[in-house]
C-alpha cells in the first residue's frame, strides 16, 4: 500500500507577483488583443490567465491575470484596443468590491 504523497509548496520568493485586473470584455477579445500589440513572445512574458471560479467576474466583467512586469504592457495593449480596465488588484479579494 502505498502512502499519502506530499505536495511540495514553492516558496514565498519563488512564487510569480501576480495583478488581477477586471474588464468588461469577452477573453478571446483581451487575448487578441494582446497579440495583436504586444505578440506572442509578449503574451508569453505576461503570463496572461482568464481566472475562473472566483466568484468576482459575473455581470459582463472578466478577471484575467498577469505578472507585475508585463502589467504596464498588457494595459496599453487592451487600451489601444479600447477595453477599459477597471480596476487593478494584487489580490482577487480587492476586486470584489466593483464587479
């Protein structure tokens, strides 16, 4: 019989420094529009995630997710695309207040 397996935790300072950001857009629009003005490579870097089951996106938002590096870029990009972020938090708990 084999024993319980133990999942390792990474470290704090390991761990990616994530931004939650809210739009009011579909994901396949946010993703378009991400490769269209920053490219693949810049998709990649930023580390982009639709996020799900967190109980915030409802009523016509989206949560996505993206490292705090490529944060400046993925804005300029939905920007240009004309999606408006609402708002930019570290945490999904900081978003729920608006959507």
């Amino acid at each position: 019989m084999v024993g319980k397996i133990k999942k390792l935790k990474l470290r704090p300072s390991a761990r990616d420094k994530r931004r939650y950001f809210l739009v009011r857009a579909t994901n396949e629009k946010v993703e378009k529009a991400i490769l269209k003005y920053i490219g693949i490579l810049g998709f990649a870097r930023s580390a982009y995630l639709e996020v799900r089951g967190s109980g915030v996106g409802s009523r016509g938002y989206l949560v996505g997710s993206c490292l705090v590096k490529s944060l400046d870029e993925i804005r300029a990009a939905l920007a240009l695309d004309g999606i408006k972020v609402e708002k930019v938090s570290g945490t999904l708990k900081g978003l729920k207040g608006k959507a």
